[in-house]
C-alpha cells in the first residue's frame, strides 16, 4: 500500500466538501480531496442544479399558457422535445461540472477518485478507481467528512429508474409521464409536484404531514397549497401510504397506470391512486456506508449523522475530524448554501483562523415550485412556542402594481417583535422569483434589523420587492398603501 501525507483530506468532492476543499488551498493549506463519482456531488448533478434546469423550462411552458389565456397572445405549444431539454440541461450541469473541477486545479488540490475508508483519525485508506489499487493518505493538520446523502427509501418500493423513482433519478427516467404520484410535500416532493404538472400531467402530491411544507410557516403552507390546487394538482395532506405495486403496464412497460397505491387519509376510507410514475420524495439520509467511522473513533447518532462536538468549529468529539453537509444533523438544514459556509468555516479554523459560526436561524429556505417559497429565520409558530411575544403582518403581493402584473397571487409575511424597533424574528414570501427576493430578509434577521430599520431604505416601485418594503413600512407605522 503506498502511502501520502497531507495537510487536509476531505472525503467527499459535494458542495461542503469542494467549498472546504477550496478555501483551505487558498489559505495555503495542502489540500486532497476524495470523491468516488464526480466532483460537485447530488447537488449538481442530481439535484439543485439539473432540477431548477428542468423546472426554468417549465416556467416557459407555463408562459406560453399564461401569454394565450391572459394577455391575448396567441400562441400554442406544439409540443416539448424531451431530447432537447435533457441536451440543455445536461450542457449545463457539464459547463459547471467542469467550473468546479477548473478551480480546484487552479487552487492546486489534488483531487483523488476513489472510495474512502477511515483507517484511523489521521488516516485514509482510498480504493482508487483509476487503477484498483490502494492507497494510504495521512492528513497532518485535519480530516473533513463530507459524503453527502441518498434519498430515504421504502419498503417494497425499490426504485426501478422508470416506474419508482427517487428525487435522485427522476429527472433522468426516461421522456415525460402522462400521471405522477408524488410521495412526501416537502420542498423536494413539491417542487417536483410542479415541474411535472407544468409538463402536462396529472399530478396527485401526498404528505403525513396535516400539511405541506410542514416545516415552514402555515400560512406559507395554505397559500402555496391553495395555488398548487388552482393549478389542478390533487393534494393529499394527513395521509399515509399503506402499500404500493407494479401493476401489469408498469412491468411491461406499456402505457397507462404503472403504479397503484392505497393510501390512508386522516379522515375517511382507503383511496387507490394509480399512475404511470411514483415519485419517492420522503427526505434523505447520511451516507456512512463503509466509511469506517468506528476506525476513527466517531460516532452517528440514531438517525446516523454524525454531530459535531463543537457546533462553532463542527470538530467532532476526535480532535481533528470535522464534519460538514449532509452528515451533520440539525439545525444544520441540508442545504447546498448552507454546505458552502460550514465548508468556509472548517477550512478557516483548519488554518487558524477564528470564523463565525454559521447562524442557521439566517439561513434562506427556498421552494423552487410554481409559485415559489423563500423563508428565512422563524414562523410565527416557532416563535411563539419559543415564548416570544410577537406580531406579524401579512401582504399579499397582488397588492402592489407589479403583483397584479404577474398574477400569481402570494404574499409576503413578517414575524417581528412588538414596536417598530423590536427585532425582526422571520420573513416568509410566496409568489413567483421569491427566491431572488429573499437575501434582503436573510439580512435583516441575522443583523437584528428593525422594522423601522427596513423601513427607511426605499424600494423600487413598480417590483414585487416593494411588497417586502410596504411589509415593514406598515410595522413601522409608516404604511402607504397598506394601514395596520
């Protein structure tokens, strides 16, 4: 077995463990990281970056309804090359792919493709794919976990790549499904609720949860089912799935129903739903396999993440082992930007340095569905549950000029304590391009903006960010068109 010594060695080449990875090279660190597929992870080439692809070209597709039936311009959409879409998105994925794989050459990492196993704290044994061998890595200064997740399965309902499928392979099972039973409302299930309902087909979205997005503020939740609805998607909130099967078109690849399921609502009898797809979006667990973490000294918890010891510097209870992504367990949210700063923290403190921790209160959730959700900082709920004494205000964004132009409905809600100057606590958006909106609103909760504070900086009218500003305006006391 040859062996290598480093500096840092980062197991896993996602969106946590390329963004350590870089950071740490630029402050001079030697840096090698270990992936076994491709850099850039399931974000890129499975989730974030292929899904918003996919779901930009149903924006487009909803357009051209929204151009004939409302603005008077006669166009029809004749049909969607499925080809063709795939071939853009996939150039798209490939240009970033071959960004990330560029910069970290630039910052001089060496990049090793293999499978990973902990041989000890400072130790890695890498099964490289390149030639089989094996290789011993030795990491003077630290040891960086960054494998990411896979998708949660279920009993009985092994995915097939065509007929089952998981948020990981839906977007490459093959052409467009005329009927999809979405299983699990979260973010993922409904974002791609939406993409396929834009599509053509009928869509049925099932959530446990009394509803969807359970995570997020409840009027968030009312206002994103309610247009989910308009858009002619069935929702199924408080109910569970009792069994699934193949039946005989799914098996043989024929048309018509390939799925059928029994679920269970809250309230009334068993329902049998059947479709040509069955989407299995019901969360994501740690990837440890074979990792060897009991050769290090390190320790999951019940739900196999693995906590760090220290939330400011996310070392592990072994000195010199940190962790980032997907493997930590909350408050860390699973998201790729979060990824990136727990990324730029380990790095930091691998070099010396003394970086803020991340504030998961200030971290943005987004929903990249039709209409779209962006959060960030706490519900109304949490809030109140936290024995804070609050107040909110609700705007729908119909209520300004540019709301009415895009007609979409949505709102923008603020969750701050009482008097212009008490802190704002969350801000919760629902309504097309929230997701560009809402960095505004991540600094205003991470900086214990006031409303007062927001207040006084102007925005431009006519935009739907100007909802975000009457919102405040009117908690300051100063509201124009909106009196609270």
């Amino acid at each position: 077995m040859s062996g290598n010594t480093t500096e840092v060695i980062v197991i896993g080449g996602g969106t946590g463990g390329y963004s350590t990875a870089l950071r740490a090279a630029h402050l001079g660190l030697g840096v090698t990281l270990v992936e076994r597929e491709l850099v850039g992870g399931t974000c890129l080439h499975r989730g974030c970056v292929p899904s918003k692809a996919m779901l930009h070209a149903a924006e487009l597709v909803d357009g051209v309804a929204e151009a004939r039936e409302r603005w008077g311009v006669k166009a029809t959409l004749d049909s969607v090359d499925w080809s063709a879409l795939v071939a853009t998105r996939d150039d798209i994925v490939s240009r970033n792919h071959k960004g990330v794989e560029g910069q970290l050459s630039k910052a001089g990492v060496t990049v090793v493709r293999g499978t990973a196993t902990l041989a000890g704290p400072h130790h890695v044994d890498v099964e490289t794919a390149a030639h089989g061998g094996r290789e011993r890595w030795t990491a003077r200064r630290g040891l960086v976990l960054a494998t990411g997740s896979r998708p949660r399965t279920l009993p009985g309902l092994e995915p097939s790549g065509e007929h089952v499928v998981t948020s990981d392979d839906a977007l490459f099972a093959p052409g467009l499904p005329g009927s999809v039973l979405v299983l699990g409302g979260g973010a993922i299930g409904v974002e791609y609720a939406s993409f396929h309902r834009s599509m053509g087909a009928e869509v049925t979205l099932v959530e446990a949860a009394e509803r969807l997005l359970p995570l997020e503020d409840a009027d968030v939740s009312r206002q994103l089912t309610r247009a989910l609805k308009k858009r002619g998607i069935t929702v199924l909130t408080g109910a569970r799935l009792v069994d699934a099967h193949r039946t005989d078109a799914g098996r043989t690849g024929g048309s018509g129903a390939g799925v059928e399921a029994r679920v269970r609502p809250a309230r009334g009898a068993e329902t049998v739903l059947a479709a040509e797809r069955l989407l299995v979006a019901v969360g994501r667990v740690p990837v440890t396999d074979g990792l060897g973490l009991a050769a290090a000294g390190v320790a999951t918890d019940e739900r196999g993440h693995v906590p760090p010891a220290d939330w400011t510097t996310l070392e592990t209870a072994v000195p010199g082992v940190h962790v980032v992504g997907d493997l930590l367990p909350p408050p860390s949210l699973g998201l790729a930007h979060a990824s990136f700063a727990e990324g730029l923290v380990v790095a930091e403190t691998l070099a010396g340095l003394s970086p803020r921790p991340v504030d998961y209160a200030a971290v943005p959730r987004v929903t990249y569905s039709s209409p779209q959700t962006a959060s960030v900082g706490l519900s109304e709920a949490a809030a109140r549950a936290d024995g804070r004494e609050v107040v909110t205000n609700v705007l729908p964004l119909t209520a300004t000029a540019k709301g009415m132009v895009h007609g979409q409905g949505g709102m923008v809600k603020v969750v701050a304590e009482p008097g212009p100057a008490g802190r704002v606590l969350g801000v919760h958006l629902v309504g097309p391009h929230v997701s560009e909106m809402i960095a505004e609103s991540q600094l205003a909760v991470a900086w214990d903006a006031s409303p007062e504070d927001i207040a006084q900086h102007i925005h431009p009218h006519p935009t739907l960010s100007e909802a975000v500003g009457e919102a405040f305006l009117t908690l300051a006391g100063r509201g124009l068109h909106q009196h609270g």
